[in-house]
C-alpha cells in the first residue's frame, strides 16, 4: 500500500477556461480541476492529452483513454512497466467509480523523481467501457517540499460534476468518511447525521491546503492561491454538511419562498459561536467542527454560512480582506442593505457572521470596498 501521511513530460487534455483563476472544465469528457498557482500549460493535443510545469519544477500530467484499457488496475499497471516505476499501487473505490493510487519513484534524464499519480474512472454513460482518467503529479526527488503540491494537485480533480462538491480523491483515499453517527448540532436542540471521520479529514485538508498557501503569501500569486484556499474547503465540505443543513432547515421551519428569513436564521446561528484563532496554525476551525462544536472565526463562520444558503439554492460567496484581517458573507437576496459587487451584475447583500447585526449590516471601520476581494466559491 502507498504510504500517504494524514496531518518527463509523459502524458499529456481538453480545457476550457483560464489558467490561474477558475477551475478548469473538460467539455469533452465532464471532470474538473483545480491546481495549485503557478502551473502553467506546456503541452496537449487539445482533447485528451494535457500537461502542465510550475517553476516549482512540479509537473501536472493527464491522459484519457478511452477503449485502451479494461480496467484502472491494468491502466496502472501500464504505467509502472513503461515508467520503471518503483513505488507501490493500492486499488480503492473512489464515490462508486474504480480508482487506483500510485506512488512514484521513478528515473528520468538520469535524475529520479517522486510524486503521486492517480487512475479513476469518468463517466462512461451509455459506453460499454468506461473511459479512464490517469493524473500523475510529480518533481525531483531531492526537493522535500513539493509532495504537499502533488497531494493538492490530485486531490483538486473532480472525476465527474458529481464530484465537484465532494471531498478529493486524495483525502478521501487517506480518510475513508465511516460510518454515519448522529451528533449534536451547536446551539440548537437537534443532531445530525455525520460521518464518523469528517470533522478529521476535513480539517487535515483545511492544514494541507494551508500550508499549500503559505507558499504565495509573498508571491504575486497570492491572492488567486488565497482564492482557491476557500473553493478547496467549500469542495470538501460541501457534502459533509449537507444532512446539518437539512436538519438546521427543518428546525428552523422557514418556507424555501423565504430565502431572506432563512439566510437570517443562518446568520443568527454562525453569530452565537464562540469566537476562535489559532496563531499557530492555519486559523481556521473546519466546517463540520464550527457546526457541530459552535466555534470558529470570522471566515470559517462565514463560509459556513454560505454553504447553508447555497444548500437552499441560495446563491451565496464570501469576501475576505487580508487589510482588515476580516471576512464577511455574501448571498444574493433582495432587499436594503450595504452591497459588494462579487462580479459584474452581482452586487449581493453583505453577512456580518462575527457580530449581532442584521444582513446587509456592515460597521464603518471596515466598510472601505477597495480593501475587499470577492470570493466565488464555484
């Protein structure tokens, strides 16, 4: 089994949107990515074969095939003879689809070097064979900061739309969720099903993918890098929530043709948890935690508060501002309130989630827009 810890150009994809903002999608065959900063697109055939290198020296390969390959186990297996690959592989089912994980040590242009790569089946509707995505992300040996670039890089691939607001490959590989237990819910006399190792898992990726962002934080990267920090954490824990949401709803019994009154109740939920830092680490509590245990700070609050309304099929983001150290809500509701424009012709209602105020309530020590970036969470 590849030893994963918890706490060459080979192969090369068809994208459609810009390197170093969004993530970006296949419309030939429906997955997802999202790497970390800095990757920059060096090859392809522009359909199935894509590859990417960071000045990280980090590479970023994909290929699909489809027909090639009878199963992900004989895909890796491939893979390994051609690469002279030395590290181990462990077949596991990754949300219903086959998928194996391979550990790389392999040499190059007389150079070795390690990474992580990754075999998963795509959607195959209606094919007798489904097609096969194979993702290999790797650097020289030597350098002992890059696995943590691989390991998000991999875990950023979303195999099917279904999978883009589930936890990563990677993460749920190194955490298989559990069992379902039911918990309390902070502040409110209800529990909720959660699976037995979220709140763990969730806050392992909340750590990687800080120190992930550490890396940019003098970078000109640094504010897409703190950008994609939230849209990693909204992915994990969008699913993870979703039976604490339907039980939050359900207690506080408001009509879907209520969004504003829903989005309050939200609100007033996230402004009694106990105001929490780590000086330490990467200040920010998970979400399953913050809403089980009732703490947390202004941007886990926050985006807490968003995946509430966004499970009510409200559309809702954050903002943050590294000059005011702050982070606050945004929902697009009608009504009065103080407003920041999130993109052209979104201007939604800002969410104070750290102090007893209404929506659209913003104190004028942090009022300034110019010290606010807007955070689109998909």
């Amino acid at each position: 089994m590849p030893h994963l810890t918890r706490p060459v150009t080979l192969f090369l994809l068809f994208l459609v949107v810009s390197l170093n903002a969004e993530p970006l999608a296949s419309e030939t065959w429906g997955f997802l990515l999202d790497l970390p900063e800095g990757y920059q697109y060096t090859a392809g055939d522009g359909k199935n074969r894509f590859s990417f290198y960071s000045d990280d020296n980090t590479v970023f390969d994909l290929v699909v095939y489809d027909g090639t390959y009878p199963s992900v186990e004989a895909l890796a297996a491939d893979v390994c003879q051609r690469l002279g690959n030395q590290g181990e592989t462990d077949p596991f089912i990754y949300r219903r689809k086959n998928a194996v994980l391979m550990e790389l040590r392999f040499m190059s242009a007389n150079a070795w070097n390690k990474g992580w790569g990754l075999c998963v089946e795509l959607d195959g509707e209606g094919k007798a064979q489904k097609p096969l995505l194979l993702a290999l992300a790797y650097g020289p040996a030597d350098q002992d900061d890059l696995p943590i670039l691989h390991l998000s890089a991999l875990d950023s691939l979303s195999p099917t739309l279904s999978d883009a607001h589930a936890p990563g490959p990677i993460t749920e590989y190194a955490y298989p969720r559990g069992d379902l237990l039911e918990t309390p819910v902070a502040g409110l006399n209800v529990r909720a099903l959660v699976h037995e190792n979220d709140a763990e898992a969730a806050q392992a990726l909340v750590d990687r993918e800080f120190e992930v962002l550490r890396r940019y934080l003098t970078s000109p990267l640094g504010k897409d890098a703190q950008l994609r920090f939230y849209r990693m954490i909204y992915r994990d824990s969008f699913e993870r929530l979703a039976n604490i949401v339907f039980t939050l709803e359900r207690a506080w019994n408001i009509s879907a043709q209520e969004p504003r009154s829903l989005a309050g109740k939200a609100l007033e939920w996230t402004q009694a948890f106990t105001y929490e830092r780590d000086f330490m680490g990467s200040d920010f509590v998970n979400l399953v935690s913050a809403a089980l245990e009732g703490r947390g700070d202004c941007d886990s609050r926050a985006l807490l508060w968003a995946i509430v309304l966004e499970q009510a099929n409200i559309p809702a983001a954050i903002m943050i501002s590294p000059y005011y150290s702050h982070a606050m809500g945004l929902a697009d509701l009608a009504g009065e309130g103080a407003r920041f424009e999130l993109a052209p012709g979104k201007n939604w209602l800002v969410a104070e989630t750290t102090s007893h105020t209404s929506i659209g309530v913003i104190d004028k020590s942090v009022s300034d827009k110019r010290h606010w970036w807007g955070v689109p969470l998909h």
